[in-house]
C-alpha cells in the first residue's frame, strides 16, 4: 500500500514538473523568438520561464508535507498565465495583443 503510494506520489510529481516545464520551455522559446524585444511582455515572458523552472524544480525536492502548499502556489502560477493569454488575446496586455492563429 505504502509502496503504492509513493509510486503513484513520484508519478504525479513528476508529471506536474514535466507539464510546468513545457510552459517554461513554450515562454522562453518565444523569448528568444522575438518577444524579448517587445517591452514589458518580454520580460513578463523571461520572468515566466524562470518561475517555471523554479517551480518544477521545487515540485521535486520538496518534502511530501509541504506538497499542498507546493501545489496551490502551481495552480496560481498556470491559472495567471492562462489569464494572462486570455487578455492579450482579447483586449491586449502592456499595448501587445497576441493575434490568433489561424486567422
């Protein structure tokens, strides 16, 4: 039961740092793709890999006791940058308005 546990635990850990990862990996590609020269957004996109990184690193060293916490702070960070997409979708962000694709 317990061995369960911690495969299943190890399993999840590792799927919520993979998943964060790759939004790191999607923001810092298109940082070095253009953004990094628009002003506030490329920042806001620098910024974003690195809490990204952080974060996944974070989701793998940290004891099981404070997971909870871990996991709240991982929601927060994807639902802002989900937000985040949504309103440089609709109304623009810092003046940027990301265009849709395909138009």
């Amino acid at each position: 039961m317990a061995t369960e546990r911690t495969a299943a635990l190890i399993a999840l850990r590792l799927a919520a740092a993979g998943t964060v990862v790759a939004m790191g990996a999607i923001h810092l590609h298109l940082w070095y793709d253009g953004y990094r020269y628009l002003d506030a957004i490329g920042t806001l996109f620098l910024l974003n890999a690195i809490g990204a990184g952080l974060l996944a690193l974070s989701l793998l060293i940290t004891p099981t006791r404070l997971l909870p916490v871990l996991a709240t702070l991982g929601t927060l960070f994807a639902a802002g940058t989900l937000v985040a997409l949504i309103v440089s979708l609709t109304s623009g962000l810092s003046g940027f308005q990301e265009w849709r694709w395909p138009c």
